[in-house]
C-alpha cells in the first residue's frame, strides 16, 4: 500500500492578514504575562505586608511588571543590534531593485 503524493508541492505564505493576527497574538500574550507578574507581585507584597498596604502593594506590582516589561524591551534592542548587520541600501526588493524608502522619509 502507498501513500499517495500531494499533486503541488504546499506552500506557506504569509499574508498581510495573518502577519497581523500573528502580532496581535503574540501582542496579548505579552500584555497577559506582565499582568500575571503585575498581579503576583502585588498578591505576594499584600502577604508580606497585610492588607492595609493595599495601595503600596498594588505600586509594587506595577513596578515589577514595568521592570521586567523594560529587560525584556532591552534584551530585545540587543539581540536587534547584534543580528541586524545590514546597512541602509543593501537590502533589495523581491523584485531585486534596493529597497526604496517610504514616501516622506527623511534620509541623511
């Protein structure tokens, strides 16, 4: 018995639609992360601190969240920087023509 072969090879393409249903995504998974540590935080500052340090608890929770929100955007210019080695006008089209700048750039 054989399997039977796709008649076109299947190809992946990635649409505008689904580039920004990608983003959104990963967008709100990002935003449940930092209010997951921003409500931990806090839960565990009201633990330590008891209940009539609401409001420095809620603070605290916040600050935890900004300052992991702050590494993560950190780590992430980094990377960029490290892997990002091309310089402006080295990168072509697809149709193979560089790349021209949006219409309005300003360009040195």
């Amino acid at each position: 018995m054989s399997v039977p072969q796709h008649p076109t090879p299947v190809k992946f393409q990635m649409t505008e639609e689904k580039a920004l249903t990608r983003n959104r995504s990963i967008g709100s998974l990002g935003t449940a992360l930092l209010n997951t540590l921003a409500a931990t935080a806090t839960a565990s500052y009201l633990i330590a601190h008891g209940k009539g340090a609401a409001e420095a608890g809620i603070v605290h929770g916040f600050a935890v969240a900004f300052g992991v929100g702050a590494c993560f955007l950190a780590l992430g210019a980094i990377i960029s920087a490290v892997l990002v080695s091309a310089k402006p006008g080295e990168i072509q089209s697809e149709s193979g023509m560089p790349a021209t700048p949006p219409a309005g750039h300003l360009s040195n």
